[in-house]
C-alpha cells in the first residue's frame, strides 16, 4: 500500500472521528470473556482481585507485542479477551515486521488485531519507530503523520483505526551498543556527552521538535512519549538544555515513563521527579518493566515477572498507595504483555 501524503481538511475531520466504536462485529467474539480468553478458574480468581485492588484503582496498560502476537496469532480474540478480563482499558501495540504499517500484510495484520481489541472496548495506539525523526524532526515529522492520517481514513470501519501514537524513539537508546538503530542516524547518546550543542541535547531537541511538527500536522491525533526517568534529573542538573517533564507534556496526552526496578521504591524513586514536576493531571504513567524472563538475561532485578503473583500485586498496591498524594499520577504501563501473562499463569 502507498501511503498518500495529504494535509487536507477532509483527512484531518476524517481522523477526529476515529474515537467512537463501531457496533461491527468481528467474527466469533464471544461475549464471556472468561471462555473466550480460555482463562482457568484460578486465572479468573487472579483477575477477579487484580480488578479490584489494581486497575479498578488506577489505569493499567500493556505493550502487546511480538511473543504475544506469535502466542494468539491464531485467536487474536482470547488475548484482547484476556486483557479485557483484567480490565485494561489501553494497548500499545508495538510495531514489528509482521504488525504495522510498512508492507501490506503488517498493515492487514494491524487491522485484524485492531478489530478485536477495539471490540473489546480497548483503545489502541501504535508505538512507532521511525529513527528518521533524530536526522531530520520536521521532515519526517509531517510523512509520519501522514501516514497515521492515511491509516485511519483507509479503515474499512471505526474497529479498524487507532487512537493514537506512541514515539518509541528515546533518546537515551540512540547509542552505538543498540543495533536497533540503522546506520545513518547522526547523532548517538553518550554518557559523557553533556552541554549545548552536543549530541545528547541534540537528540532531546530533535524528539522534541518531531513530536511538535506530527502534534502540527495531525491536530486531534494523540500522541504519547515513552521517557526514561533520569531526564528530569539531568534538566534540573543543567545537564540537558531541554527534555524536562513540561517540555515533553507540551504536545504529548501523557508519558510514560521507563521506572524499570524489581524493587518497590526504587520505582516510586524514580517517578518522583516527573510526578513533582508535572503540572497537568494524570499525565505521567509509570512503565514497569516485564518481560518474560526468558528475555530477561541480567536484567532480571529490573523486571517485576521475576516475582510470584502476589508479590506483584503487592508492589502496585505500595506504589499506588505513594503516589495517591501527586495528581499527576495516570497509573501503570507494563512494558511486556507476554512476562505479565506468565506471571498471571503460574502455579504458584
């Protein structure tokens, strides 16, 4: 598929429409949540009090992403239904080569994921890697949101748009030991590279200005930032120039923010500066690391799946109970579906 690039007044009405959910109905979804997620009797105890103590408190998002898609890619219904059951309200689907907007098929995948989740009452952004907005932010800004605005006028109905974007591009991760980044990409994070001028403020400036040109060209279309929770730190250090809580908030619905620890007030350490700074109401989401522990390698202490089922609970009760004081709080972002998922699983 060619994406059209048009800044046209129809496009942009086309995509303020996309919020409201279309009564179509995808195949078979079955409106027991408990059968069509093929959820045990001990997992639906588990939601059941999750509900209650957790996300009937506070907003808990999921990343879903490549083990999940390959996990469910022949049910994509028992995972939005597993995800329903919980009561999340919000996805973050990430893009991969199978899922997303670069060939036709990832773009016929999104949709079908797309359909079933908005189905299931739950609002779907796409997080976007387009490493092309640290080179150029104002160029590439304005292609990516037409690509956004395009994806959504072509859906066939409403179950098949998204509501919204997240920048996967953090500048701390641009740095020669991630081979994600492809060569070409100017500038590189170093932890000694500090001032105006200098790389690391040039890439902070640069994600700042293409979440100002995609918020210019795509008006009505949310836009998310995943930040890592040293940023606020090092602008109130004089370390970076620009990249505070307020700069990134300017044209963002809300951040995430990477608090990645196993350990309780590590994580409510590390929101504190945003959670302090923030001005606006439940505009700072604190993003828990939980990959299966399979991809955990040595990062096991910073992942809360390498803990038992109620000591997770445990810890977002804790961390819920701290932040209740700073309206700012939105509530969690769990980084890694498929980790969370085999936590809720487990025998123990």
């Amino acid at each position: 598929m060619m994406f059209r690039i048009i800044f046209s007044g129809m496009t942009v009405l086309a995509v303020l429409a996309f919020q409201g959910c279309s009564s179509t109905k995808p195949y078979s979804a079955d409106p027991n949540l408990e059968k069509a997620g093929n959820i045990t009797p001990k997992m639906a105890n588990r939601a059941r009090i999750f509900r209650k103590s957790i996300s009937g408190k506070t907003e808990c998002d999921f990343i879903v992403s490549a083990p999940s898609y390959r996990g469910h890619a022949n049910n994509y219904d028992q995972l939005a239904a597993r995800l329903a059951a919980l009561g999340v309200k919000t996805v973050y689907l990430d893009s991969t080569q199978e899922v997303g907007m670069k060939t036709d098929e990832s773009i016929r995948e999104l949709r079908n994921i797309l359909k079933v989740m908005r189905y299931r009452k739950l609002k779907c952004y796409l997080i976007v890697y387009d490493y092309q907005l640290i080179n150029t932010p104002e160029q590439s800004g304005k292609t990516l949101a037409a690509k956004l605005l395009d994806f959504n006028s072509n859906a066939e109905n409403n179950l098949e748009k998204l509501d919204g974007m997240v920048n996967g591009i953090v500048p701390d991760q641009i740095d020669y030991n991630n081979y994600k980044v492809p060569n070409g990409i100017w500038y590189r994070w170093n932890s000694q590279s500090w001032g105006k001028g200098r790389d690391n403020d040039i890439l902070m400036q640069n994600c700042l200005k293409s979440l100002e040109t995609i918020k210019s060209a795509a008006p009505g279309f949310p836009i998310l930032q995943i930040v890592n929770h040293t940023y606020q730190k090092l602008y109130e250090e004089g370390k970076l120039n620009c990249g505070s809580s307020a700069a990134f908030l300017k044209n963002t619905q809300y951040l995430l923010v990477e608090c990645y620890s196993n350990y309780q007030r590590d994580v409510f350490e590390y929101a504190l500066p945003y959670l302090k700074t923030a001005k606006r109401q439940k505009s700072i989401t604190i993003m828990l690391k939980s990959d299966p522990k399979t991809f955990l390698g040595g990062a096991i202490e910073k992942s809360i799946s390498s803990k038992e089922w109620f000591r997770v609970l445990g810890d977002l009760r804790f961390i819920i109970r701290a932040t209740k004081r700073y309206p700012a709080f939105r509530g969690f972002a769990f980084n890694n579906y498929a980790g969370f998922e085999d936590v809720w699983e487990s025998i123990e």
